[in-house]
C-alpha cells in the first residue's frame, strides 16, 4: 500500500493542554479536509499526562505525532524540534488553546504554494483580525509594545511580528536553524531576525480567540525573555539572550544591595564593613534564586542541588569581585579616569559570573 507523504506538518507546543487537544484535532481535521497533513505535539513533560494523552491519540490517526522533551523547556526550543521532525515541504506552528484560528489554515497553505511567498502569518492586527477576545487589557499592551519593539529592531512592517501562528516552507527553518534560540517564546520574531536576505511575507487576519481550557503562559518572564531576544538580534548574536537576563537581574541585584546598605548603615552602632558583608551576601542570594527561577529557568535546580549550586554561586561571585577589582585597577593604572576603570571592572565581572555561572552552578556552556 502506497502512503501520501504529508504536504503540511503542524507544530503543536504544550505544557498542560492535555484538556485542549482532543477537540484541537478534530478542528484541524475539519479545516485541512482532503489535504495530507500530520500534527506533532511537542510537549515538555507536562505534569497533566499531555504527552501520554497525544500518544493515545496517535494509535488511533497515526497522522498525529508526539515528541516528549525532558529536562528542556521553551516554546521555541519546541517548535524547532517539531518543525526539525518534519520531511513536508511546508510547517505551520500553532498553539493547542484554541485561540489560534484553524479555518483560514487552508488559505495559508494555499499562498505558500503559489510560490508567492515564503512565510505566511495569522495576523491579530490586520483587517479582519482582532485580539480583543482572546487577551486582557495588561496583555494586549504587552503585546503591541513588543511589536513596535520589535518592528523598529529588526526593521520589518510585519504587522503581527509576535503572533504565535504562521507558517513557511520547512527548508527555511532548516537553513537557520543552528541561528534560532531555543530559550525563548517569540520564535517568529527569530525566524524573521535570522534569514538572511529577502523574505517575502505575507498575513490573513483573524480573530484571536478566548482559551478554551488551561492557563495562559504569557507573563512578565516571557516579555522579557522577548526584549533579550531583540538585543541579540540587534547585536546579531554578539549578546546572548541568557546574558543579557543575567545582566538584567545583576542590575537588579545593585538595588538590592544598595538599598540593605543604606537601611544597615542607619543603625546605631553598625559598622560600614559588617553593613557592606550582609548587604553583599543577601544581594548574591536574592540574585541566585532570580536566576534559578528566571535566567536559568529550564535548568533550575531543585533539593539538595539548589543549595549546592547556591555554594557554588558565592564562590563564583566572590571570584568575580576580584576580577572586577581587578581589571579595574589595570585599567585605571593607564588612562586614571575612575569611570572608565570602574565600568570595565563591573563588565568583567559580569562576564565571569555569568559564565562561570552557567558552567559551574547551572551546568550549561551556552
């Protein structure tokens, strides 16, 4: 018996949407009916059986896939495993929620096999389109900041640069992969930033819809994650994400330590040297769990390795602090302008905390 391969192959990410998925592909089977396509379910080990769930899904329509991602995390990481996974000439990406419009899948597939374009974009922000269902007030901000953001960085008039639901020849991603990030949310955004060379992009606007079941992911943390995003594609790589969130929770930690100083420094009978000790040591701890929770995020340490890679962490910081001293004396010794010492001292020691962080307390080379 002959079998089609598929021309379309959709990237679903997930963590906790096993309640979305059932009715997810029944949508999708009604909108790309007569087409030959397969969906691959990306999950990172989601606590609510999704992986399990999309498996049993897959003895039933072998047209679904499911790939299990332990010990990683990232909705981009997903997606470029997914869309790596495929052998159709065209991916789509699209999230399980439901918010994501299914119907104007086919008018997508149809523009890229047209050869008109190379990258087709289910648009909030066009005529037809709209938001208003699916976000909040606070989250609809959040995303039109990013996109002018991210429309002046990367010098697009993508309209929708954040949207979470496009689609595009597979050989494109396969071109820039080893370039994309798989630490953060907008993968679109890095797709964009990434090719070299012309695009040609077009958008279908849509209606964005509310969540069907579960929790959204969009926080503080992914807005962020997506502004490291842009500095690295502004810098072209020159600053990696992951730095540029330790450097951010590293500025962080000055005004914790700036503001426990002054607090200490107050007190009666308090010496500088005991004021400055404590005020050090809860500015490392305070930024330690930051970067557990935030930075480090899909290699956060748990049990008895948190506190382990907290030792770790006081050691490297107080190396740090000698490097910072360091480089900035040398550098004084020879031009004896105290800024310029003092800026080189802390960027030096932002870098060797940040990598011997990354090598020592959180295991990873990147």
């Amino acid at each position: 018996m002959t079998v089609q391969s598929p021309i379309l192959t959709l990237v679903i990410p997930t963590y906790n949407e096993r309640l979305n998925l059932e009715e997810l592909v029944r949508r999708v089977d009604i909108a790309l009916q007569g087409l030959v396509w397969e969906m691959v379910i990306v999950d990172d080990d989601s606590p609510d059986g999704t992986a399990e769930f999309a498996k049993s899904i897959s003895r039933r329509d072998p047209r679904i896939r499911c790939i299990r991602r332990v010990n990683r995390r990232g909705l981009s990481g997903a997606c470029i495993d997914g869309i790596l996974s495929s052998s159709a000439p065209f991916v789509g990406v699209m999230d399980a929620d439901m918010q994501h419009d299914e119907s104007i899948l086919p008018r997508m597939l149809e523009q890229l096999q047209s050869g008109h374009y190379d990258l087709v974009i289910g648009s909030r922000h066009l005529d037809g389109g709209s938001a208003q269902e699916g976000f909040s007030a606070r989250r609809a901000a959040l995303s039109l900041l990013a996109i002018k953001i991210a429309r002046w960085a990367l010098n697009t008039n993508v309209a929708d640069i954040t949207s979470g639901f496009f689609m595009l020849r597979r050989d494109i991603v396969d071109g820039v992969a080893r370039e994309l990030l798989p630490s953060g949310f907008k993968i679109l955004a890095d797709i964009i930033g990434s090719v070299k060379g012309p695009l040609r992009i077009n958008e279908v606007g849509y209606v964005f819809r509310g969540r069907m079941a579960g929790e959204s992911k969009l926080d503080m943390k992914v807005a962020i994650d997506f502004l490291g995003l842009i500095v690295n594609k502004v810098t072209r790589g020159l600053l990696p994400v992951r730095f540029i969130l330790f450097a951010i929770v590293g500025l962080f930690g000055v005004g914790v330590h700036l503001a426990i100083l002054g607090l200490l420094v107050s007190l009666p009978d308090m010496s500088f040297l005991l004021s400055q000790t404590i005020a050090t040591v809860v500015a490392m701890t305070t930024n330690f769990f930051i970067n557990n929770e935030f930075t480090y995020r899909d290699a956060k340490l748990r049990g008895v390795a948190l506190l382990k890679g907290l030792l770790f962490f006081y050691a490297v910081c107080s190396l740090g602090a000698l490097a910072n001293v360091g480089v900035g004396t040398w550098i004084y010794h020879f031009n004896r302008v105290w800024w310029i010492g003092g800026l080189s001292g802390a960027l030096m020691g932002s870098v060797w905390n940040y990598a011997l962080s990354s090598i020592l307390v959180w295991r990873r080379g990147d």
